[in-house]
C-alpha cells in the first residue's frame, strides 16, 4: 500500500529539517563543553597560584609543554630533575644544548629517556656527557639500535648493562660479532627472552651460557620440551631454596608426567613448585603431594582452582596472613568469607586491605574500618575501593595523602582537587596518569611562576 502524497512531503519535509536539528543541537553542546573547559582551565591556574610555591614549580616543570624561552625566563627557579623527566617538552638537539649544564645527566635523567629525538648525530653530539653506564644509554630501548650503531661507539658502551638490554636487534649474526664483549652470565646473554633461542644456539654456546641461578634454568624464551631438559638435565638448576630455578620456571610444559619424572629434583618450597602458576593445578594434585608443598607459598599461588572448599579442605595448613591467603586475589571472596575468617586474615597493606578482589563496598570499609591498613600501600593505593569524593572526605584524616595522590582510580576532576589542594602531593599528581588536565597557556605559566617568584619560591614549607 503506497502512503499518500501529503504525508510523503511531511515526511520529507521532516527529513530536510533533521540535519539542521542536529547541527544546531551539536553546537550547544559543543559550547557547553567548551565553556565547561573554560571553568575548568580557570579553576585549575587558581589552585596552581594558591598552593605553595615549590608544589606549583614541580608541577609544571614535571608536566607542561614549556618553550625554551620560558624555561629560559625562569632558568634559575625551574625544578631541572623534572624538567629532564618531562615527556611534554619539544625536546631537541638545540633545547638539550641550550640548557645543557642544567639537565640531568645521570641515573634518572635524560640518558635514560624514551621521549628524546634519538638519533646518531644527538648521541655525537653530548657524547661525553651521556651517562653510558647504568640506568644510561647502554640499557636504553629507545635508541636506534643497529649491529652499526652498536660499532659505532663499540668503545663507549658498558657492556654488562648492554648485554641485558631486550632492544637490541638480537641474531646469531649479532651475537658472534661481539662475542668477547658480551656478558654470558646471569644478568647478560642467558637471561635474555629477545635472543632467537634454538637448541643448534644453546649448544653452540654451551660451554659460554650461565645455565644455574638467575641463568638458563629460569628463561622462559627458551624453546622448552621433555627433550630439552633430559638432553641438559645435568647443566640445570633444578632446585634452590629462596631463589629462581628449573622449579619455578612456568614456560616448562607441565604435566603430572614431568613432575613425577623429576619429583627428586624439583624444589618444592618458595620460588619452586609450590609458587609456580603453571602447573596442572587440581584438588587431586594438592593432596597427591600435600607432604611435599610448602603451604605457606602455596597459600599465595593465584592458580590454584580456588573454591570455599578448597580453603576448607586444608584449612590448618593455609598460610593465612600477609602474602598468603589474605593477599591471593583468585580466592571467590565474599563478605561472609571475611567475616567468617576474620580473625585469621592480614589486614595489612600486603594482605586485604591491599587486595584488589575484595568485594569492596563502603559498607565493607565502613565495617571494618579500624583493622584496614589505611597507609602506604594498603587501602590508599588500592584501585578497587568504590572511589567517590564523598568516601574520599569521609574517611580524609586516615588517608595516606602522598600515595593516595598517586592512585589513578580517583574519581580524578577539578572539584575533586580543589576539595583537598592543600592535602594532596602535588609532585605525585604531576604524573599521575589518570588525571587528565588541560595545558596552562605560556601567559598562565608566566603569571603563576611570576607570583611565586615574588613570593620566593625557596621561603616555602619546602
């Protein structure tokens, strides 16, 4: 049935209309956005002139994308550690020299960094002030590395700390070339996960490779079967109390065969079976070998199939405090589990109230608020708390402010950070990832640093 012609012209009518609704119901908002920006932007450069002057400076040295003429107008007054460690900055070779004897060099600095313009000619040029050590340039991922690169400045590299970087461009090819400079040991070629691993390498280099602790027996890259362990089952670290071997390594394929195989061997305890994820984990397994695990490291392996049964069925064996049952986040948690245990559990910063697979609730908290671990890395880090502002000021004077400004899951807005500006560490919020604020403009930059220029920016509470 066709419509009839009036309503055939409503309809197109309507259709012509449509767009236009849109278009001016789009602007609104758009302004309305805009003008909450605008608020927002505001509210933001009134707090940054009202808190103490060093918070402010370390704030935008440690966040805002600062020009070279405005680093240069208050060259004297700019916290120089984290403007080295400022992602935001153009950064290049004419920056890097203009300032050159104020950036940070060393371990922590500019060596170390992803956010430079790396390049041959930038390393050439500061090459006598790179840190090439540790925590330096031999160790950086970023750099353009190449087997040229690398005999380019063959001389000034430290080598241990190269040999443990995962960037390299990793062959057989590489590895011969140098083959007298490299690091074979724990913390060089061994533990490397990049390196093109094959049983022809491993025997090639046999007699070169650290295969105990920290070495071989622990690198989960290697191309791992039944057949390679019994073809080196006498060069393995198989079992060492208190530190990584064969035992703990979890890209060996598990079975109950291979336990069995080797059960005189393995290191049951800490860093061994009884702590590795990997194995075929079932009830059945626990109680085959419940003479042989070590219960307090099993208490705290997240694999195990986790169920109110389990934990009742070796309820006395259980480590239950820190790092144990009161830290395993795979455990089916529930109020009544809580309360049912209550006087078993840590509730600690390494227990619950560091637990992110709590069914937290500000019931929960409200609850047991007097046995939380509320400090450091307890119940301030945590980012499953149910976050609000009102949780927030409820419990304000138990906070940990310092760690409670690091934590990304806050509820994080311009209301949020005026409620407590002068709670929060501002040097922690200035990289804090989940607080997403609008750039100052390089005339608010200068306005704030101005004002606490004249205020004196060394005559605060430091």
């Amino acid at each position: 049935m066709t419509e009839s012609k009036p309503e055939q012209r409503a309809l197109t009518l309507g259709s012509e209309n449509y767009p236009a609704q849109v278009q001016a119901s789009g602007r609104q908002l758009s302004i309305s956005a805009q003008l909450i920006q605008d608020l927002d932007y505001g509210r933001l450069v009134a707090i940054l002139k009202r808190i103490y002057p060093r918070e402010a400076v370390g704030f935008l040295s440690a966040r805002e994308p600062l020009d070279g003429g405005v680093i240069k107008l208050f060259e004297e007054q700019w916290d120089w550690r984290a403007l080295s460690t400022n992602e935001s900055l153009p950064w290049s070779i004419e920056l890097i020299e203009h300032f050159e004897d104020r950036w940070l060099w060393d371990i922590g600095g500019i060596s170390a960094a992803k956010y430079l313009p790396w390049s041959i000619e930038l390393i050439e040029r500061f090459q006598d002030r790179w840190n090439w050590d540790i925590g330096g340039l031999s160790e950086n991922c970023y750099l353009p590395w190449s087997i040229e690169f690398i005999e380019r400045f063959e001389d000034q590299w430290d080598w241990k700390e190269i040999s443990t970087n995962e960037s390299l461009p990793w062959s057989v090819e590489l590895i011969e070339r140098f083959h007298d400079r490299w690091e074979w040991g724990w913390e060089g070629l061994s533990r490397r996960e990049s390196i093109p691993w094959s049983i022809e390498l491993i025997e090639r280099f046999k007699n070169h490779w650290e295969w105990g602790i920290g070495g071989l027996s622990i690198n989960e890259s290697l191309p791992w079967s039944v057949d390679l362990i019994e073809r080196f089952q006498d060069r393995w670290e198989w079992s060492q109390e208190g530190i990584e071997s064969l035992s703990s390594n979890e890209a060996l394929p598990w079975s109950i065969e291979l336990i069995n195989r080797f059960q005189d061997r393995w290191n049951w305890g800490g860093w061994g079976l009884s702590d590795n994820r990997s194995l075929p984990w079932s009830i059945e397994l626990i109680e085959r070998f419940q003479d042989r695990w070590h219960w307090g490291w099993l208490s705290d392996n997240e694999s195990l199939p986790w169920s109110l049964e389990l934990i009742e069925r070796f309820q006395d064996q259980w480590a239950w405090g820190a790092l144990g049952l009161s830290n395993n986040e795979s455990i089916p948690w529930s109020v009544e589990l809580i309360e049912r245990f209550q006087d078993r559990w840590a509730w600690s910063y390494d227990g619950l109230a560091g637990n992110k697979s709590l069914p937290w609730s500000v019931e929960l908290i409200e609850q047991f608020q007097d046995r939380w671990d509320w400090g450091r890395v307890g119940l301030s880090s945590n980012k499953s708390l149910p976050w609000s502002t009102e949780l927030i000021e409820r419990f304000q004077d138990r906070w940990d402010w310092r760690f409670l400004s690091m934590n990304e899951s806050l509820p994080w807005s311009m209301k949020l950070l005026e409620c407590f500006d002068d709670r929060w560490d501002w040097n922690q919020l200035a990289t804090n990832a989940g607080l997403h604020l609008p750039s100052i403009r390089r005339a608010d930059v200068i306005e704030i640093m101005t004002k606490h220029v004249v205020e004196g920016i060394s005559d605060d509470h430091n």
